[in-house]
C-alpha cells in the first residue's frame, strides 16, 4: 500500500513570529462574505480558521505529567448539507487507572441578520457523553440556531496521561480549510519521532526556544516550540474500497523515542522487535496463553475423532473453537482474562478466542502461532520500528507441511482459512514462541465469486417465467450467508427480498448449503418477470439487465491520491437463456464488448444473440487484483463508465411473418 510518509526534524533553532490563538467571537464581515470559490466552490462548508496547541505539563494535584491540548475552530456553513459540521464528537480514551479528560468547551453560532451579528450559545446543557465501549468515550454536542451562511466556532482542552504518541494533528479533513495551525511544546528531555503522512505539503514550519517550559524536581527545562502551518487544505473525500482515511490524510504523527532522565540515565522506548518477542512471549495474556495446550489436553481426542489427517485435524478444532466461544464483538491483542475462563463463559474477546484456537490446535500437535495485526479501520502499522499501539488485534495462523493458513474463529460463517475483511490489511506480525518474529503478508485466500444462472420461457402475454440460480463463495458467500441469518428463517429473508425487488416476483425458493461454509451457497428462485403489458406482441424492447444491473459508477473523483482496496480478487458472470414464444429477429442490442484493465488487471465481456429462437446473455465481470493503485484510478473509472453506458441499450425484438 503506497502511503507519503516523510520524517520531519524534531527542532531546530531560529528566530520566528510566534504562531497565536484567535480571539474566540471574532466573526467578521470576511468571514460571512468568504467565498468558497478560492478554495472549493462544490464546499457545503469550509473550515476558516484552525488553531491547536499541545504541551507536557505537571498535574498540581497529582504531580503526574500530562499532555495538555487545546483546540479552537472557526467554520462557514453555505448551505443544509454543511449542517453536519455543526455535529461534533470528540473521542477520548481510558485504561484500568489512566483516561483522557475534556473541560473548558465553548459553542457559539454566529448568524448576520439585518445589519447585526448575533450570538447564539450552546447551552451546556446539550453536552453529553457516550460510553462506546470499555476503553473510549465520546463527547458530543450539536451547535444551535443554524442556518445556511452561518459562521459556527467552538473550543475545548483536553488532558492525557498519554505521552507516547504526543497528539497527532489532522490538517485534512472532511471539508476544505484555509489555513490549520499546529503549535507544540515539547521538552528537550524527550525525543520524538515526528513524521507527515498524507500527500498535502507544509506550508510552512518554524521552531524556537522556548526558556524553562517545564519544571521538574526543581530543575527548570527547555521546549522546543515548534509551529506547524498549511494553508489551502483541500477536503479528504472518502470513497468506497479503501482502508483507514487515517493513512492518507495529510496530519503530523509523533512517537516516543526516549527521554533523557533527570538522573543523566535515558529510558528508550523503541524498542526493537527482538525486545518486543521476549515481552509478549512472558505476557499473560498472550504468550502465557498460547502455551495453555492444557486446557484442551482432554478434549482433543474427541475433538479430532475421525480426522485422517494434519488438515483435518486443523478444520476440526477450527470448528469447534467456532461453536464453542462466542465473540462479544470486542477486537484486542491480548487475552481479557485468560482462555480458559473464555472456554467455561462460552465468550470472550478477539484474542481470547484466537489464542484458545492457537492453544487447542498446538494441543493437537499442530504447529501453531499468533498474528497480531491492525485491522483496515485501524490504519497500517509503523515498519520502521515496533509501535505495539498500532496493533488492535490478534488472529492464529497453523503450519501443514508445506502451507501456511490464518484463521480468525469469531466468524462462524467464514470458511477455514479465509480472514475476515476487516483483517485485510498489509501486513502483520507473526509471533513464534520459540523463534524470533516476522511480517507476513494480510491477503485473501480466495477469490469472491458470484455466479447467476436464468433458464426462462417468455409467454405470449409478456412474461417471463423460470429459474434462477445463483452460486456464491468467498466473500459474496460470506455477505449472502449473515445476511440471511439476520432474519429468523430463510422464508422471512425471501420474503423480504421479494418486496426489494421491483422487477422480479419469486415464486418459489430453495437455499442449500447454509450452514455448509466450505461449500458455495446454492439459492435457487423460481421466478416470473413482466417484460411489457402483451399489447404490441409484434415488436418490443427487453433489456437482459435485469440481474445485478450497474446504474452507478462506485469512482466519481476526477483524482483519488489513495488506492482502491477491494479487499480481494472477484468474479461475476451471468448468463441468461429465454425462450421466446415465437419465431423474432434482433433489430437492435447492447454492443458486444471485450474491454480490460491495464496490466490485465481484470475484463469485462458481454455477447447478446438471438439463436433458435431463444435470446441469451453472457457477462463477465473480472477484477483480478485486491488493489489498485491511484495511478490506475481513472481506468477503472473508464471501465465502469463504458459498461453502465452500454447497459443502457436495450434488446427490440420484431416477430417475424
């Protein structure tokens, strides 16, 4: 995955104009008359000001240093759609002992009526606090009184135990900005790697000295304060088949190197990966479980009961690992607990069910170990050195003589060895008991193919009736499979698939291999499709895309600077035979058409014909590759664009004398 990742120097010394806050309320006649013509004239709003500043302190209360940040925004709504930017939410995070704080925010909407500007502030009233899960909290509040022109504005400061990471700034965001200012103190004692991804450049970067910043045990310390600046933003625009935005936003990332000790000593905090195997080998809640063979010692035989081989030893406890512990939809990398209390609940987290897989298949004699990875959501991992922050989850991967497969068991409708999606993402870190680590590749085992076979009569009055089959593995099976299950039978789920469909009416159903993962799924449909009304039996237009139609080209940016990830190669045909109730010619259908990416990266291929009276349709649509580059964007974009033109065209069919 390609990603701008440029290192930046941590500080050096010059002269410069101190980077300032702006005055909170200052809305002037600029600010309601900015016109989003010099940045993006398509804006629903525009971030006019940005300003955030961060430093270490002490805690007089508890004399603990904490990271203080405070963040200051001034944005231009122009219209009901740019109304969602008045919809903040602001994530904090928290352990067993330590969490994130936010005080002192402020709200205001600023609207100009007649000849004044008026203030409407947010009552704290309309502040509240949602605890997403166990270790993050958002804080939300909506801006009042909004109307189209309105300048919204709001502050907060937010305290961190978390000095490690310092606190990343996002330049990018969903909307344009005209200039975003990012102000930090840090203390010569620390040292931070300090890195810009995304591929929008600095406007400008200018550092000081900044005396005494800090004082710790009575010995006064030196910042370096440095102010990051870029001006002219453009919006981020998010587009489907892509990993974390945070891998491609323009923002400044910082991590702890070391820090110098008051004492002259220094404490590192990169680490290297032969430091990180011994830790996570002695950790209790992943090394020490890995070696818990003894918790499934007893039950592997009954287990592995008529299993003639390693692979189906592996399947087997694959299996049961899937039936016995449910996840309860918490990712991590390490186990909440520990696995046998997992396998007694019947539940547990991520690792906790992937280590128990990692323990029963070691405990069936199988070689067996553990992937800790960042799932796509998460954004890909720092190769340069171990950041062990990067990493939220944990699957097990198991050697067979000469193949390696990776398995993740909180997904019972996944078959054995196919990662769920959200696991697609680079790289991840395989973890030996025994040998040092190393990076494995995160790519789909199979491809995602879907197959729709029609087999139908046309009757005199317009319609038409037969069967339709279609088959489905990989993914599309995987997608078919929950989706079926979210309702409480396959009847109810037919039931509803017959009110979505406008064209189709089913008549009749049968589903085969539901349960059966490893196999395709098999849904067979008898159905009936009104073509015309019957009352011009002589000559009538039928369109054979009435199965999976594409109506929308899913690439609408005229440049996309990150790849197209889908995840995994696919596969699509369609074919499609009608008979028809008497002797018809074709005077006109969809162009015949043998189109291709580039670096036979995938096809299309569409035939129509009329033979022996029976009208059929074959279509294929290949991607051959997970990823596309951004330099290959605007093919793909073609190549969509020329088959939703072409579906367009429909079949006239004339009856003949």
């Amino acid at each position: 995955m390609n990603k701008i990742f440029a290192l930046l120097p941590l500080f050096f010394l010059s002269l410069t104009t101190q980077a300032q806050n702006f005055t909170f309320g200052s809305i002037t006649y600029d600010d309601y008359e900015f016109d989003k013509k010099k940045l993006d004239s398509n804006a629903n709003a525009i971030v006019l000001k940005e300003f955030g500043t961060a430093s270490i302190q002490q805690d007089d209360a508890t004399g603990s240093l904490e990271l203080v940040f405070e963040h200051h925004v001034k944005i231009k709504i122009f219209n009901k759609d740019g109304f969602k930017e008045a919809n903040i939410v602001i994530p904090t995070y928290k352990d067993e002992s330590r969490e994130e704080t936010i005080s002192e925010i402020k709200a205001s909407t600023f609207n100009h009526i007649g000849n004044d500007y008026t203030e409407t502030i947010m009552d704290k009233k309309a502040i509240f606090v949602e605890n997403r899960s166990k270790y993050t909290r958002l804080t939300k509040f909506t801006l009042p009184n909004l109307k189209e022109g309105s300048v919204i504005e709001y502050s907060y400061k937010l305290k961190s135990p978390n000095l490690f990471n310092f606190r990343t700034w996002e330049f990018q965001s969903n909307i344009p900005k005209v200039i975003s200012e990012y102000l930090v103190y840090i203390p010569g004692i620390y040292n931070y790697n300090v890195s810009l991804r995304g591929f929008q450049k600095l406007t400008d970067q200018k550092a000081e000295l900044s005396r005494e910043c800090l004082r710790l045990s009575g010995v006064p310390i030196d910042c370096s304060k440095i102010n990051y600046t870029m001006k002219n933003i453009p919006a981020f625009i998010e587009e489907d088949n892509m990993t974390a935005p945070s891998n491609f936003k323009s923002a400044i990332y910082f991590e702890l190197s070391d820090v110098q000790n008051l004492n002259g000593s220094k404490t590192s905090y990169t680490k290297t990966w032969k430091d990180i195997d011994f830790e996570l080998s002695s950790y209790k809640t992943l090394g020490s479980q890995m070696k818990r063979k003894d918790v499934f010692k007893d039950l592997i035989p009954e287990i592995t009961k008529g299993s003639s081989s390693d692979l189906d030893k592996a399947k087997s406890v694959y299996n049961y690992i899937k039936k016995q512990i449910k996840w309860n939809n918490y990712y991590g990398k390490y186990s909440e607990d520990n696995i046998k209390k997992a396998l007694d609940s019947r539940s547990g987290n991520v690792a906790d069910v992937n280590l128990s897989l990692i323990a029963a298949l070691s405990a069936a004699g199988l070689d067996a170990e553990a992937v800790i990875l960042s799932t796509r959501d998460n954004g890909t991992v720092n190769k340069l050195y171990p950041v062990m922050s990067d990493f939220n989850y944990l699957i097990a991967k198991v050697n067979i003589a000469d193949k390696s497969y990776l398995l993740d068991a909180t997904e019972p409708l996944l078959p054995f060895g196919l990662l769920p999606l959200r696991c697609i993402n680079d790289q991840g870190r395989v973890i030996n008991l025994k040998k040092p680590s190393y990076w494995i590749d995160l790519i789909a085992s199979q491809k995602s193919t879907t197959s729709y076979i029609m087999t139908g009569k046309m009757t005199v009055d317009g319609k038409i009736i037969g069967t339709l089959t279609t088959y489905t593995t990989g993914y599309a099976a995987y997608g078919k499979r929950k989706e079926i299950l979210q309702h409480s039978s396959p009847d109810e789920y037919v039931e509803k698939l017959d009110e979505r469909l406008t064209r189709i009416k089913i008549l009749d159903h049968q589903i085969s291999n539901l349960d059966s993962v490893e196999n395709s799924l098999e849904e067979k449909y008898e159905v009936e499709l009104t073509i015309n009304d019957g009352t011009n039996k002589d000559q009538f237009y039928f369109s054979p895309f009435f199965i999976h139609t594409i109506s929308k080209n899913p690439f609408n940016l005229n440049e996309r600077t990150y790849p197209v990830d889908l995840g995994a190669a696919s596969d699509e045909r369609i074919t499609i035979n009608v008979l028809l109730p008497e002797k018809y010619v074709l005077l006109e259908k969809p162009k015949d058409m043998a189109i291709a990416l580039p670096n036979a990266g995938g096809k299309y291929l569409l035939q129509t014909a009329l033979d022996d009276n029976t009208i059929s349709m074959n279509q294929i649509l290949q991607f051959n590759n997970a990823i596309y580059q951004p330099e290959e964007y605007l093919f793909l974009k073609e190549f969509y664009s020329k088959i939703i033109q072409n579906q367009k065209t429909e079949c006239l069919l004339k009856k003949t004398n």
